[in-house]
C-alpha cells in the first residue's frame, strides 16, 4: 500500500477541506472543479468569455487561450461567434464589452433572450441544407444561429453557396477556411446588423435560391409574418419570391404575435422551424394551413 495511511485517496477531497482548484499557465485566475478548463464544451466556453469581456471591458486572445487550454483558432472562432450573436466586439489581438460594445443595440438584447431555443432551431433548420444548394440567410438572431449549426461537411469549399443581408451571418461563414459567400450590400442598419433598401431587394433580384430561412418578429395565421420595420420586411419578402423552398425559423414567443408590418402570409411558407415551448393550439392552426412544423 503506497502512500500515508488514513491520507485521502487521489481525486476526493478530505471532509471539510477546500475545493481543489487549477490554475492554468500565465497567472490567470483559478478555475475551479467543475469550471476547469477541459472540462467546458465550447458553448460553456464562450459563456465564460462573455462574462469576462462584462467584468474586464477587454480580453486578449493569447490570455483566454492560457486561461481555457485551447488552441488559438478556437478562441478566434469563439469570438467570431460571440460577435455574431452580439455578445462582444472583436478588435485587434482580442475583444471588448462594456461601453465599446453598446451600439449593438437592440440585436444584442435580442441575441441573448432564448439562447438555447434559438441554438436548437438553428441546428435543426441547417441540417435541412444539402450538398451544392444555394441557401439565403435572412438577418435576425435565430437566423444567425443557422450559420452557426452548419455543419462540417457543408463548411468546405463549394459546398455550399450562402446569400445574406446579415452581418453577423457574414462574420460566421467568413470564419470558414473557404466559404462561398456572397454579400449583399444597401443601407445598414445598426439595430438589425443587416443592410437593406433599394440596392439590397436590386441584387437579390438577380439571384435564386433553394431554399431560405427567414426570422420574424411575429407569426399569426391572419397576418402571416411580420417585423417592426418596413424595409427589413421588404428584403424578407424579395427573399421569398427569389427561393424555391421558404422556411421560417421563429422561437415559441413569436407565434401568436403580430408585428407592424407583413413580409409574406403564412401560405407562402412550406416549412417553420421553433422550440418546443409552442402553444399546440398555434401549431396546430399553423399545421392546418399547409405548413411543415418542425420542433427543434
């Protein structure tokens, strides 16, 4: 028997004594237990990273890769997708919050309510996309969660071809070793990280698209879907006209809801993407008027 008798055995911690901690390289602060850093899954990661750009105002790369034991590229792309979700503001060498990141506005509110519903639904609405198809991604938190879920073997060369308004959208796909992607341009709109106008409806005119995913601010079976602003809700409905597969992806608190102006009516969608907190009676009406619903 090796060892003191009556010492504790390896990983369990004597009654009374304090949590066993890791310090990672660098000086940073502990992690403790359950919050080490191989023990974190990616989302958890940027949770943590989110919080240290609030309390800090600033982070560097080369200290959150000390700090959580990961390679450089992955707290890159940690932030790209971060920025996406308005989380954070990259800058040089890292990322600030605080003041630095407030003209995100009300995207940034907006992409931190339902976070986990949103993630499913867009992993759920991008498993829909196939080999070689040409994919509008409209603008909107959960639309920008579909970049996010793309996966693997449709992130390389030509696989796919992606349209956007979306800037976050663009900052996701343009992490890709080699993406596709084709940027629309018009007047930007800070409050929706997207462009639109005369220029942005002008060039979707031009193309087509297998399929679109589309957000909304709300989804009744009266007034279809709509949002708050009239040329967001424009580029939506050139969008639709251009794709031969429309879907919406909207989390459970848009149906029901009626916003100020339509993008299109409910029967020009095949297909809507939500959570599984969706009334039944909503689900159902939708169903009834030609709709696929999928619950992510």
């Amino acid at each position: 028997m090796s060892g003191r008798a009556g010492a504790p055995t390896t990983g369990a911690a004597a009654p009374g004594a304090p949590a066993v901690t890791s310090r990672p390289p660098g000086g940073d602060a502990p992690l403790r237990g359950p919050a080490a850093p191989g023990a974190l899954s990616a989302r958890d990661r940027r949770d943590q990273i989110e919080r240290l750009v609030a309390e800090q105002e600033r982070v560097s790369v080369a200290d959150l890769t000390r700090r959580f034991l990961v390679t450089e590229a992955s707290i890159r792309r940690d932030l790209v997708i971060l920025e996406g979700e308005g989380r954070l503001r990259r800058v040089h060498g890292g990322a600030v919050g605080g003041a630095a990141s407030r003209h995100l506005g009300i995207y940034a509110e907006k992409s931190r309510e339902r976070r986990q519903e949103k993630a499913r639904i867009g992993a759920a609405a991008a498993a829909m996309i196939s080999v070689g198809d040409v994919v509008f991604l409209d603008s909107g938190t959960t639309v920008a969660a579909i970049a996010s879920g793309i996966p693997g073997p449709l992130r390389r060369s030509n696989a796919i071809t992606v349209v956007t308004p979306s800037l976050p959208v663009v900052e996701a796909i343009g992490a890709w070793e080699s993406p596709h992607l084709i940027c629309l341009g018009g007047l930007y709109l800070p409050d929706y990280r997207a462009v639109v106008g005369p220029q942005t409806v002008a060039g979707l005119r031009e193309l087509s698209a297998d399929i679109v995913f589309l957000g909304c601010e709300g989804l009744t079976i009266e007034e279809g879907l709509t949002t708050p602003h009239v040329l967001v809700a424009e580029v939506g409905a050139t969008m639709a006209a251009r794709a031969r597969r429309v879907v919406v992806v909207a989390d459970s608190s848009k149906l029901g809801q009626s916003g100020f102006t339509p993008i299109i009516p409910i029967q020009a969608v095949d297909a809507l993407v939500t959570d599984s907190g969706a009334s039944a009676v909503h689900l159902e009406r939708i169903r009834a008027a030609g709709v696929e619903v999928i619950i992510a």
